[in-house]
C-alpha cells in the first residue's frame, strides 16, 4: 500500500492534472482513503489554487469529515468523500467536480449513454442525484451513496459530478473519460441523432478488463504534461483523445 506521504503527492498531482485540464477550480475537491489507518486525505475547499497545490497543503480528516491536524478543516462538501470511503471497498479515491460539459447532462434532462470505445466503462450508466443542493451533511451524503451503489460516477443536478475510483490513476482517467464522451456526445448531436454504444458493445470491447492499464498510462501522460505546465489558467489542456 502507499504510504501517506505518496498519496499527498499524489492527490497533488491528480488535482494540478484536473487544474491543467480546466476540470477543477474556484470549486471542487478530490479525496484519497487510508482503510489501514481510517485517515482521509482531501484537498482544501473554496479558493484554494488547485493548479498549485503541493502534498503538505492536503486536510487530513476521520471518516467524520473532523480536520485531524487541528489546523485547516475540510471542504464544506465533505460527506460526499467520506460516505462513499466508509461504504465501498473500491472507493479509496474519490472527485467531486464540476466539468464543463459532464454537469450540463446534470441539467438537461437527457440520460447520459457511451458514445465512445473508452466510455465502455460506464456502460452500467450514470445515475443522477435528484436533490438541487450541495451534499454538506453525512444525511445528504448517505442519499448520494445510495444513488450511486455500485456505479463508477453520479451526476449531481444542477452541480456537477462525483466519480470513484480504487486509486487516482482510476479516478483520474474514468473522470477524463467521462467529460470527453460527454463533449463528443454534444458535438455529435450538431450532426444528427447520436449513436451509443449498447451493453453487448460495451461488453465485447472490456474496457473494464484494461482499464488498470490504461489508467496508468494516462496518469503516465498526464503527469508528464503537468510537469511542463506554466500554472496559467486557460494553458496546458491536452485532448484526451485528439
């Protein structure tokens, strides 16, 4: 297992990734669980330049969103993080945020389907919380647990996405994955009805059997790209899938 000082670099680097990516800003938040030690380590909330982030800058908490450092507390969304670590085994990383073109399928009233080979990962679909508000109690965060069960992502009306991984390479790649069929879905529908992948299709490609591979790989290039990065907003964005 990591050790906690590879996990703060981690969540680091996965949250500059996202920054570089314009898929994190002003808000959202990315969480890495401990189950040896029950410790969570989050990144701070509101404000807080997430293109700079460093591993010291991460909040440690209990499963009970309390700051275990006495110093900073954790974002006010907390129990997003903490319901879905304390609840599924596969959950040790977890991302809350609010991507340009995920969030709009949690406005329009259009249920989200692959389009893409890659998006075979969320051939189970992606649920939508229906609740318009922020998940800031464990009562709120539990309700979320239960619309997501076992899936990889939810969408979170009129708010944004949560995605949950066994790591951040996961978290990081299925999150990629999903805002960029998200994009292609949109652009796709300028051109006429949109074609989805279907269960069997999703099934043939095992997207899930290669799925630790790839997500390694693109954390592979993404921390590369990252480490050439200026820090601007608005620079350094990379397709995923040019």
């Amino acid at each position: 297992m990591p050790t906690e000082n590879e996990l703060r670099e981690q969540l680091a680097a996965c949250t500059r990734i996202f920054a570089m990516q314009g898929m994190i800003g002003l808000f959202g938040h990315v969480s890495v669980y401990q189950p040896e030690t029950k410790r969570v380590l989050i990144t701070p909330g509101m404000g807080s330049d997430k293109g700079g982030l460093r591993p010291e800058d991460m909040v440690p908490t209990d499963l009970d969103g309390k700051p275990l450092d006495g110093k900073t507390g954790p974002p006010v969304e907390w129990p997003i993080h903490t319901a879905l670590h304390r609840a599924r085994a596969d959950a040790l990383a977890v991302a809350h945020l609010h991507t340009p073109h995920a969030t709009l399928f949690a406005i329009a009233k259009r249920e989200f389907c692959p389009v893409t080979l890659q998006g075979a990962i969320f051939s189970d679909g992606v649920p939508l919380y229906p609740e318009a508000q922020l998940i800031t109690n464990p009562q709120r965060g539990e309700a979320l647990r239960k619309v997501i069960g076992d899936k990889r992502a939810a969408l979170l009306r009129g708010h944004g996405i949560v995605v949950v991984g066994q790591n951040l390479q996961e978290v990081l790649y299925a999150a990629l994955v999903l805002e960029d069929d998200t994009k292609k879905t949109l652009q796709a529908a300028t051109l006429g009805e949109v074609g989805t992948m279907t269960a069997e299709e999703c099934r043939a490609f095992g997207a899930e059997i290669a799925l630790e591979r790839r997500a390694q790989r693109a954390w592979n290039y993404f921390r590369s790209l990252e480490a050439r990065w200026d820090r601007q907003p608005g620079t350094g964005r990379s397709e995923l899938f040019p």
